[in-house]
C-alpha cells in the first residue's frame, strides 16, 4: 500500500521511472515493506561523477557569488512548493512524525534563504601592515567539488546544510545519501534540477546524488580531486572516514555522534523542563544526534520530577505517524536498532538500573517495523551504557547534589555535541555556558539539547568530530583563504625588520 503512494509522492517531486530501478530494496520503517528499489552507483558511474564535478567547478567559481545565489533561491522556491510531498516522502522513508518531516523539509528553506544571503557576503578582510604603501588582504575563493555523505535519520537537511552553503561558495557537491533512505535523496536532486532548469547557464554535474552503501561513501573520501568531504553519521564512521581524510591531507567536516545531557535544577520552572524533556529525549524516537540521552536532577525535586516523567513515558502515544497526528513516537528504523537498544537496556540492568518501559509494541500488526515504548531509565551512577550512544529512545536519569559535580559528569562522556540547563538562576545558568562549564558545540538554557536553528553553526567536539555547518561563518568550511601582501610604494621594506641589501 505505501508502495503506490511512494510511486505517486516520486512522480510529483518528479523523478525519473528509470531512477526506480535495480537491485537495492527501499524499505520504509513503518510498516517493513518495500517501497521501491534503487541501483547503487558503480565505480565507474562515481568517477564520472566526480570528474563532472571537477569540470563543473572549473565554471562554477567564474560565477559571481550573487548570481550562485540566485540558483539557490530558486531551489529554495522549489522546496517551498514541495514541502508536503518531501516531508512525507521523509516519513515514509526515515519514520519520523508528519510535522518533523515537514519541519525538515523547512529547515532546507531556512538554510537556502541563509545562503542567498550570504552570497551577497562571503566577506574576507583588509589587515594592518607593518610596512609602508603596503596593504593585506584576505579573500576567500571556491574550493572545489565537496563530498557529502550523510546519515539515515535527517535523510535531507544535512544535505541542504552542505550543499546550499557550498553552492553559492562556488563548490559542487556530490551526494552519498545514507542507504536506508535513498529515495529522499532521489527526491531533492529532481528538485535541484527543476531549479537549475529555471536558473538556465548551470554546468552540467554541479549537484550529484550517488546511491550507494559505505563502499561509494569510500570512493568520495579517497578522490583527491575533492579537497573537502562532509561526513555526517556514527563515531565508527567518522573515525575511518576521518583517517583516510588525513592520509591524503583533505579537509573534512565531520558530524558524528552525540551522548547528550540537560541538568534540571532546583530553580526550574518544571512545567517548562518537562516538556522540553520529553521532546529531547522522546521526539524522532531517539534517533537525532541531539536526543537528550542523560538527565541529572537536583536531589531535592528528583522524586517528584521523575515521577512526573513516568507519567509522559507511559502515556505518550506511539505507532504509524501517517494515521494520526497525536502519534509522538514512530518506529525506530530497523531490526538493529531494535536489538541494540534491548542490548543497552540489559547492560544497563546489570549496573543496577530500574527501566520503565523499553518494549516493543504494535508487534502483532507490525511483525516487520519496530516500535518502542521510549524507555526511562533511572541509574544509580553513570556507567556501562550511560557512556556510549545508543540510537534509540533511552533516557538515563541520574540524581545531583553539587552543580560542579554535576557538570564534572556532565562532560566525562567521550562525544561533545549538545547540551542544556534548565534553571532560573542565572549563577547556574551563567557557569554552564563559560569556559568551565559544557564541554559540548551546543549549550543551551531552558530548552531541551535538539531542534537547532539553522543561524547557528552546528556540530560538537571530542568524538562528535568537530565540525561544523549551516550558520554563523560555518561557510568558510568551503572556501579556501587567500591571504595577500600588495605593494603600492616604490621601496621594498622587509617585515620584521629584515635587511637584504643587494
Ligand atoms: P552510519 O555511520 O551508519 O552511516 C552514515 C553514512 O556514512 C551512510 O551514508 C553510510 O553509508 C556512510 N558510511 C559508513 N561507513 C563509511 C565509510 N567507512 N566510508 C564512507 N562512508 C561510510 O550512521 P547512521 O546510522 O545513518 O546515522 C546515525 C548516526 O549519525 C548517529 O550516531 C547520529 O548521532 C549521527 N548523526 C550525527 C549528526 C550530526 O550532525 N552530528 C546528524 C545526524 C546523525
């Protein structure tokens, strides 16, 4: 049955029938059925690709950054009008409720109209020179082709995020979607060249999807033609992704993963960190990099507080987000998701935890998709899978006394990527954000630690990679700096003093 509507959803974002075939089966996690099949790239068809984009570029970087955003707009005005389609394509292939699909979908327009911005900036500097009738300046210039490989659970913002960005820096991109959700993919590449079409005068190659398992992924991170490849996905993968960067001394954005934790403190306005909790910890079930996965609560409102969120763990309504608007929670992606949360909840009995709920359910109606109640788990310490990131929706609530102890295990995890406080007192709120404070790229007060703005630049430390995209000046990532010394006097004094006297 998702079948059709996936075929009808395909025509009306338009792509081509001859994309919908080969050998990789599409399935969609809500139900477990196929809902399409896709061709994996063949290395030939990748090194063509790539040369495409290296001849691209060639073109691309004549092509005042204005007018680069002009063909960004127009892509951003395709997405507008596809926004329903594409966001429920997102929820058919990634699992997440209807509003998330559509809010990611406009999370890509938010970072188009960032982008057209920025076309008409892209500021470099002028720089103060020691010597006389001299002037510095910087200026930033295109890199060249990027490659962009991105994760299952945010099948098309991290795309945008790279690509709208590198676009009007003069970069063309080539796209590595996750397997499991290629058809999104598919989707947003007929979008770019609708928008291209109308935009006329585009070299043919600037924007690329190759689908594909790790082993295309692999053939973009070891082309030298491309100096920068964006990698969003797991620790695991980051890790090779990043050492094969560096052999060939390539530039790398890496997003990985995230253990990320809020402090709720005594001051709290609990009414507000409640919900907040439960959309961190419950929302897209689990599987953003930003879940809130590690709660420590002031000893004095634990009790209390906890019981509160039992309530909501119990309550909140779980199944197929296409069949009503009051579903929260969808369906984790796959069997192995499934097993590795059920994994990480017997570890986490075996270091003394209490779990509330964890099981499946809706098995017999769905035997082939995997639907959790979100687990909460209340630990007596931070240990065994406390540690790591599970992908699934777990909640670890550990009770404090002392905030400085509190943010002392607040950063003793090996990711660093998002983070908050809940508090009315600004001492509280003031420590968590300086420089002694969170260790993570994301620190927030009185929200939860997911939803990000695309202004802001995005990513965290430690082995959540370091990288970053979308906002603030994440865009220089594409860009390669020119620094330069220009002589307009008719004497040539050394810096620093240096005498060479011919
Ligand atoms: P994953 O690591 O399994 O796969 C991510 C992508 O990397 C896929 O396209 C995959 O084919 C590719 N890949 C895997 N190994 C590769 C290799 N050796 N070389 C090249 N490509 C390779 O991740 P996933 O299960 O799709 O996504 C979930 C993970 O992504 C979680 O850890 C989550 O926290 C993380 N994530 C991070 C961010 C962020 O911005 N920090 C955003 C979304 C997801």
């Amino acid at each position: 049955m998702l079948a059709s509507e996936v075929t009808s959803l395909l025509d009306r974002l338009g792509v081509a029938p001859d994309c919908r075939r080969g050998a990789r089966a599409v399935r969609s996690p809500l139900t477990g059925e196929t809902i399409a099949h896709v061709e994996d790239a063949s290395p030939q068809r990748a090194a063509e690709a790539i040369a495409q984009a290296e001849a691209a570029f060639r073109q691309w970087r004549h092509v005042p950054a204005p007018q680069r955003g002009e063909l960004v707009r127009l892509l951003g005005h395709e997405l507008r009008a596809a926004k329903d389609a594409l966001g429920r394509l997102v929820t058919i292939e990634a699992g997440k409720i209807v509003s998330e699909g559509r809010g990611e979908v406009q999370e890509m327009i938010d970072i188009c109209d960032f982008a057209v911005g920025l076309s008409r900036q892209l500021y470099g500097l002028t720089i103060a020179s020691e010597r006389p009738n001299h002037r510095m300046m910087e200026q930033w210039h295109p890199l060249g082709p990027v490659g962009v490989i991105t994760s299952f659970n945010f099948p098309v913002a991290v795309w945008s995020w790279n690509a709208a960005l590198a676009l009007v820096c003069g970069s063309p991109v080539i796209w590595k979607p996750s397997e499991k959700a290629p058809l999104a993919a598919l989707a947003v590449q007929a979008l770019f060249e609708r928008a291209a079409a109308k935009a006329g005068n585009i070299p043919d190659g600037l924007s690329t999807v190759l689908i594909g398992g790790r082993d295309v992924g692999e053939v973009l991170v070891d082309d030298p033609r491309l100096p920068l490849v964006s990698a969003t996905g797991s620790t695991a993968m980051g890790r090779e992704v990043g050492t094969r960067l560096a052999r060939r001394f390539a530039r790398g954005i890496l997003e990985l993963g995230g253990n990320n934790a809020s402090i709720v403190c005594p001051s709290a306005n609990l009414d507000l960190a409640l919900r907040a909790i439960a959309f961190a910890a419950i929302g897209t079930a689990g599987q953003r990099c930003t879940t809130l996965r590690r709660l420590f609560v002031h000893d004095s409102i634990h009790n209390e507080f906890v019981a509160r969120l039992k309530q909501v763990y119990a309550s909140v309504r779980i199944g197929d987000p296409l069949t009503s608007d009051e579903v929260l929670v969808g369906p984790l992606i796959d069997q192995a998701a499934f097993r590795n949360m059920q994994r990480a909840l017997e570890q986490a009995r075996t270091h003394g935890a209490r779990v509330h709920g964890g099981e499946r359910v809706d098995e017999k109606r769905f035997p082939n998709a995997y639907y959790v109640r979100p687990a909460l788990v209340e630990m007596p310490a931070q240990t065994g899978p406390v540690l790591r990131e599970t992908f699934a929706p777990i909640l670890y609530v550990m009770t404090y006394t002392d905030l400085d102890a509190a943010i002392e295990l607040h950063n003793a995890v090996a990711h660093g990527l998002s983070s908050s406080i809940f508090s009315t007192d600004m001492r509280e709120t003031e420590k968590f954000l300086s420089a002694a404070g969170s260790d993570c790229g994301i620190a927030n007060v009185n929200i939860g630690p997911s939803g990000a703005e695309i202004g802001g630049a995005f990513g965290g430390e430690k082995e959540t990679g370091g990288g970053r995209e979308a906002g603030s000046d994440a865009w220089k990532a594409y860009m390669r700096r020119l620094t330069s010394t220009v002589n307009y006097g008719d004497d040539l004094p050394l810096a620093q003093g240096v005498r060479f006297d011919i």
